[in-house]
C-alpha cells in the first residue's frame, strides 16, 4: 500500500512541476505580449487585435489551478504517509 502511495505521491510531484513550468512560461508569454503592446502604443504603431493576450489569461488561470491542485494534492499525500509511519512504529 504505501509503495503504491510513493508512486502517486511521485507522480503529483511531477506534474506540479510540469504545471509550475508551464505557469512561469505563460507569464513570461503575458508579460512578452504586454510589453509588445506597450512598445507599440508608446510609438504611435499600428495596433491590431492580435496584439491582446489573445486567451493567455484563460491559459494562465488553468496552470494555475493545476498547480494549486497538484500542491494540495503533494501535502495530503505527505500528510497520509506521515501518519500511516507513525501508525507502523
């Protein structure tokens, strides 16, 4: 039972550093797209649609999330392990 828990436990730690890496790059997406707009409107260029976050934010809230869930996730499967050692010693 607790090899099965370890697996797991292993696997929602490395998704919730897949979701924290895909977190940081859509920041680093947002942030790219705002400074573009930004450089674009401080110089009097043309300005199109494609030139919003275009569903960035959409992204960002669902890695976001993943992360908040696979961390909650990680410590009730710590918390789990911790109690069952000590119900074993």
């Amino acid at each position: 039972m607790t090899n099965e828990i370890n697996n797991n436990l292993m696997i929602l730690e490395a998704e919730k550093e897949r979701a924290e890496l895909r977190l940081k790059e859509q920041i680093k997406s947002i942030r790219n797209a705002l400074d573009n707009l930004e450089y674009k409107l401080n110089n009097n260029y043309s300005l199109y649609d494609s030139d919003g976050l275009q569903g960035n934010g959409v992204c960002l809230d669902v890695y976001l999330n993943k992360l908040v869930v696979y961390k909650e996730a990680v410590k009730r499967f710590k918390s789990h392990l911790d109690c069952n050692k000590k119900g074993s010693e």
